[in-house]
C-alpha cells in the first residue's frame, strides 16, 4: 500500500514539468511558425509589387 502511494505520487510530480515543457514547445514552434509565415509574406508583398510596378512602368 505504501510503495503504490509513493509511485503515484512520483508520477503525479512527474507529470506537470512535462506538460509544461509540451507547452513551451508548441508555443515555440507557434512562434516561429508565424514568423517565419510573416517574413515570408512581407518578402512576397515586396517582391509581387516590384514585379507588378516594373510590369506596368515597363522598366526592364
């Protein structure tokens, strides 16, 4: 009875950090997601609206 309420309380001390973790590394990867999606569209934006202006200027 004694080593099973030990073993359960190890786990249920065990459990949190890991949690936390998970959840650190989700918001880590959310981040750098969103800015990598961001810097990616901004480089688009400015490369689209050179292309569109050089195509309607005509500068070649």
């Amino acid at each position: 009875m004694g080593e099973d309420k030990t073993t359960e309380n190890m786990l249920a001390a065990a459990s949190p950090p890991v949690k936390r973790r998970r959840m650190k590394m989700f918001i880590g990867l959310g981040l750098g997601l969103w800015l990598v999606l961001s810097v990616g569209f901004a480089l688009f934006v400015m490369f689209f609206s050179v292309w569109l202006l050089e195509s309607c200027v005509g500068i070649t």
